[in-house]
C-alpha cells in the first residue's frame, strides 16, 4: 500500500524510492558501527592458517589422487 503524505494525497513513486534508499543506508551505517574489525596480529595469524589448511587439504586431495590412479592401474593390470 502507497504511503500517504500530511495532505492526503499518495506519494509519488520516486519519493518513497528515494525515502527507502536513504533508510537502506542509513541503516547500513548503523550495522557497520557494530562492526568489530579484527587487529593486524589476528589477520596474519588467520592468513597462517588459511595458507596451511590449503596445503594440508591439497597434500590430501592429492593423496587419493595418486591411490586411485594406482588401484586402477592395478585392476587394468589384472584383465591383461
């Protein structure tokens, strides 16, 4: 339903556009004053362990990788 301004009348479509992009961010602002931004310790810590549990995933990927190659050459193997 169309709000309605002091006269009665409706309001135009670009005023309650306009009035709704203006609550959206003002809104936003108020959400990133509660934002609590970690310290520059805590982001080199966190990249530390991003780095490593990539490495530690791939060397896992990369295992089964290998073990299936191997299991399938063996079962090729077999049939010849």
């Amino acid at each position: 339903m169309a709000k309605v301004n002091k006269k009665g009348k409706k309001q135009n479509f670009f005023v309650r556009f306009t009035k709704r992009i203006a609550k959206w961010f003002r809104e936003m602002r108020a959400e990133l004053k509660k934002v609590v931004w970690p310290t520059p310790k805590q982001v080199v810590n966190n990249t530390w362990i991003v780095i490593l549990t990539v490495l530690v995933v791939g060397l896992v990927v990369s295992l089964f990788g290998l073990a299936a190659t191997s299991g399938i050459s063996f079962l090729i193997g077999l049939t010849k």
